[in-house]
C-alpha cells in the first residue's frame, strides 16, 4: 500500500513556526472548553450519577476491575470500571461536591481537546488540526456527553484512544527498533485503559492495520503486536466480570434486530448531529469524502474499517435503550466525521493544486458552515438538556434537603430512572446519617405518613408546594383501576435476564412498577438483563384515553415465570 503524502511529518525547518501556533491553537481550545461549559459547576447530580457515585463509595480499591460481583452491583450489561475509577478520584481529591465533579468533567474535556489536536497534527497542519478539533467540540454529541457526569468515560476513554493512537504513529516512525517497541507498547497500555473505559474503543485495534504510517505490513504488525495482545485479553477478561463476550443490554444482540430497525436508526444519524437542516451539511461532507476517496483508492481500506469499528457496536444499542438523539452513542462517529471531513477537505483541495490563499477560500465554505449547522443545532439541543437537567437536578437537591415528613411527586422522567433516587437516598442514609422524604408514586401505597408534598412544575422550572390540597393529590394518585383486562408473561433466567410480554392493548404505554424500580416504561415484548435474582413488581398500563389500569403485585424468579391475566371484571 503506498504512503500518502500527508502521512509524514512536517519538515523540521516549520518546527519553530508550527510550536508557536501549536501553542495559541491549545489557548484556543482550552479557553473555548472552558467557556462553553462554564456553568456546568453549577450543576447537580444527573441521572445515572448516584448510582456510579455510590458504587465508587461502596466499591475497594480497584476491585471493580477484576471482582465481577463487585462490579455487577452497578452494570451487569457493560463493563466500564474505569468511570468507577473516575469517581474515586473526585471523592479523594474533592468529596462528594458536584461542583468538583464538573471541574474535573470540565477539565477531562479540555485534556481530550488537547490530545485530539495533538493527533490531528501527524496529518495536518496547525490551523487545519485547530479547525478539526473545533467543529468536534461544538457538536451536540460531544455537548451531550460533556454535561452528563456519567458519561465521563467517552470522554476520558477518548483520551486514552488518542494517546494509544499517537504512540502507534511514533512507533511506525521511529527506526530503532528498541525505541520503536517502547512506543508501540506506551501506546498498547494506554489502550488497555481505553479499553476499561467504554467497550466502544475496543475495535482502535482493528485501525491500527490501516491507519496511515511510513511502515511495510510486516513492520505494522510487529508494532501492532502489544495492542492485538491486550484485545485478546480484554476478550478474557470481558467474559469473566459479565459472563459474555459481546451483548449489551438485551439477552441476545441480534435476535430482535431487523435491517428495517438498524437502517431507520442510522439513516437518522444525519438528523441527530446537524437538526432539520441536516441535508444541506450532510451532502458538504458526503460530497467531500466522495471526492476523496473517488482519487484515492489506498484510502478505501482505512474508511471501510472506520465505518465498521464506529458502526458496528452501536447495532446492539439499536433494540434497547435505542439510538433516538445527538447522545453519547453518537459521541465516537461525530468524532471521526469531524477529523475524518477535515483532513478530507485539505486533501482534496490540495490535489486540485491551489495556492494556499485559494484553498483557505474555498474551505471556507464548507468548513464554517458544517461548524454554523451543528452549533446551531447543539444550541437547540442545549436548551432541551438544560430543561432536563434542571428538572432531575432540583428534585436531586430536594430528595438530599429535605425531611422524611416531606413528601415529593416524582416526574415521569425520574420515575423512568428511579434508580437515581434509590442511590442517593441509600448515599443520604448511609454517608449522611439521614432519612429521605417520602416518593409518591401511583398506584403505590404510603408506608408513612407526611406533613407536605411537592411536586415539581415544568412552567416554573422548580417545585409547587401541594400542602393545601395534599389528601386530594394523595387520593387521586393513590387510586388505580383494578377492574379492566390485563395479561403479563415473565420470565426471569438464571443469568439476570428477564423477558415479557404484556396485553391485550397495541396502543398505549405500559409500566413496570414498585418502590424499588419507580414506574420504568417498558415495550409490549422484549428482554432486558438486570442481575436481578428476584423481580416484584406490578405492570400498570396508561390507555391513549386517559384512563389507567394496574396488576396485583407480581413475583419472578428463575425458574418461577409468571403467567397472569386479567378479563374484564364488574
């Protein structure tokens, strides 16, 4: 395969130039990370983050990288110590303070800023790396993941990717073979961590075969040695803590997928990461690489593997949870467009043998507008984010304010992800020597009684206070028809996947409810695994007219399913 041109270093005598632009486009980069989320200290808790912030209390030392109990106690499905990891380090260094959580969120942004522009520069020069790097960062994606404490680890696994990246290329560049195998194995220890981090920068590998680099193929794989090592270890490792090699949430990854429901959700992706005017960018970008690689068949190869390693774990997301928005699913494919479009851009305009000044005219076109598309989008993105942040956030401040004689009406969003409630009411209890106040949930009875109740209102973006008429709200959600048709099929196997199927209704929305799991919305039929030995619980459904109807409670175990039904009853 021949080298491309862009694929050496720059000459030594732009060194001194290009260090002093190295060194404004990282002031650049920094300053822009830190003023585009300046107001993320300011922030609570989100979703998921109890959960990691309890386990990362709860779990010794590393034990979470090689206990697969321990590390089941936070994710049966995914295996991703190094966000346990994360965690600790904030609570050593900071305590449990959410605003030195975001600091840190923040600061990891800035590092991965840092290392994708240091990347980018093997193949571009400083201005183009700088502008790679930008449209990455204004993204919705990447807003999306820099805001959710959770998904810290794209960011940091991304970092430890890069590095790993970086290392391969000096090892490819660099003739003595001792330092050249010192590079190559820096870079599969940064790997191995990346690994630990998301299970979505385990495929780097596979890269490495094509990636650009003055090396034969037999000089590649010698260099390429430690990383295909550490892959095959994280295969071993992978099915000791969960018991499975590949999979996500669902029992089986490809059973319940179709081509129909892979296609439509990719097909969206173009929706998700630019908004309603995503054809206008998508075709920029789809021209540029068309024309790229239509003129440069060596690069066939690296754009084939690119395609499979960035698309190919997200098949398995495509059943459950669902790939519906500009999330941390999409947070490695935008990250490869950007650097990918960017370098495209240059090459292409370079092989027409513009002068500099008309190559710097003619990409700015599409570059600026690809970066005005997807600011404009993250702004729109942004704005729905901050709603739901600041729902789930105020009613975090007040589950760990208040007392256990206050009671609060949880949104449907927080009853979807209860477990952010049982996680920190367990951290309030057990770190802070206090009770929580009561959750109202429909259909649920109260183990206690209450002096006020809460709601939080939407309009208002905050919490009404329903003391005043408390025993009309407590009786309207305490009351649930127990009358209408109903039928659940459950099933709990041994290795903590529980399969359903609810009726008799095609339309409406039904619910797996009790005080441990809240009211979490689920499918007609599917399968989900949990780790759970033992579910109790009640399926609610809510009707498209407006009326409700709920099951008794219901128990299942492994090798006890549940077949119930209900007919109409007077």
């Amino acid at each position: 395969m021949n080298t491309p041109a862009w694929a050496a270093p720059a000459p030594a005598a732009a060194l001194p130039l290009s260090a002093r632009r190295d060194a404004w486009a990282a002031v650049v980069l920094v300053l822009l990370v830190a003023w585009m989320h300046r107001h993320l200290p300011q922030g609570f808790l989100g979703t998921d983050d109890p959960a990691i912030l309890l386990h990362a209390l709860t779990s010794p030392g590393l034990r979470a990288f090689h206990d697969a109990h321990d590390w089941r106690q936070l994710s049966p499905a995914n295996l991703t110590p190094w966000l346990t990891l994360s965690f600790k380090v904030d609570l050593w260094l900071g305590g449990i303070d959410p605003a030195f959580f975001y600091k840190h969120q923040i600061a990891s942004l800035m590092a991965l800023a840092l290392a994708l522009y240091a990347l980018s520069r093997q193949w571009l020069p400083p201005l183009w790396g700088l502008g790679a790097v930008l449209l990455f960062l204004v993204g919705a994606p990447t807003a999306s993941v820099a805001q959710a404490l959770a998904t810290r680890h794209y960011l940091e696994g991304a970092i430890l990717a890069s590095l790993a990246l970086l290392a391969f290329v000096h090892a490819a560049r660099t003739h003595t073979s001792i330092h050249s195998m010192r590079w190559a194995w820096a870079g599969a220890a940064a790997y191995a961590l990346a690994t630990t981090a998301k299970e979505v920068y385990v495929p780097l590998v596979l890269l490495l075969l094509v990636i650009p680099a003055p090396v034969d193929f037999r000089q590649r794989l010698r260099r390429m040695a430690p990383f295909v090592g550490v892959a095959v270890l994280y295969v071993f490792w992978r099915r000791a803590m969960l018991g499975s090699t590949v999979g996500g949430y669902g029992a089986d990854v490809m059973s319940a997928q179709s081509v129909q429901q892979i296609w439509q959700a990719f097909s969206s992706f173009p929706d998700f990461l630019f908004g309603p005017l995503w054809l206008i960018p998508t075709a920029m970008l789809a021209s540029v690489l068309a024309v790229f690689l239509g003129s440069r068949p060596w690069a066939w190869p690296l754009a084939l593997v690119l395609v499979l390693t960035v698309l190919v774990p997200l098949v398995p997301l495509v059943h459950f949870p669902g790939i519906t928005g500009p999330d941390r699913y999409l947070f490695v494919v935008w990250l490869v467009l950007a650097l990918a479009g960017t370098l495209a851009l240059k090459a292409v305009l370079e092989s027409r043998a513009f002068p500099r000044w008309q190559q710097w005219g003619l990409a700015a076109l599409p570059g600026p507008l690809l970066g005005l598309f997807a600011i404009t989008h993250t702004l729109v993105v942004g704005r729905d984010l901050a709603t739901m942040r600041q729902e789930v956030h105020t009613q975090g401040r007040f589950i760990l304010d208040a007392v256990p004689s206050q009671g609060l009406v949880p949104t449907e969003s927080l009853l979807a992800n209860y477990w952010y409630v049982m996680a920190l009411c367990q951290i309030k209890k057990t770190y802070l020597a206090k009770d929580c106040p009561v959750m109202v949930v429909r259909g649920q009875g109260l183990d206690q009684a209450i002096q006020h109740l809460h709601r939080y209102d939407r309009n208002r973006s905050g919490l009404v206070d329903l003391t005043a008429q408390m025993q009309t709200e407590l009786d309207r959600l305490a009351f649930i028809d127990t009358t209408r048709p109903l039928k659940a099929s459950l099933q709990l196997d041994t290795h903590g996947v529980v399969r359903w199927r609810l009726g008799p209704y095609p339309q409406g929305a039904y619910f797996a409810v009790s005080p441990s799991i809240g009211r979490y919305p689920v499918a007609q039929e599917g399968d989900l695994k949990i780790g759970a030995r033992e579910l109790r619980l009640q399926i609610q459904f809510d009707s498209p007219e407006g009326w409700s109807t709920t099951s008794p409670l219901l128990t299942v175990a492994p090798g006890k399913p549940v077949v119930w039904s209900r007919a109409a009853t007077p």
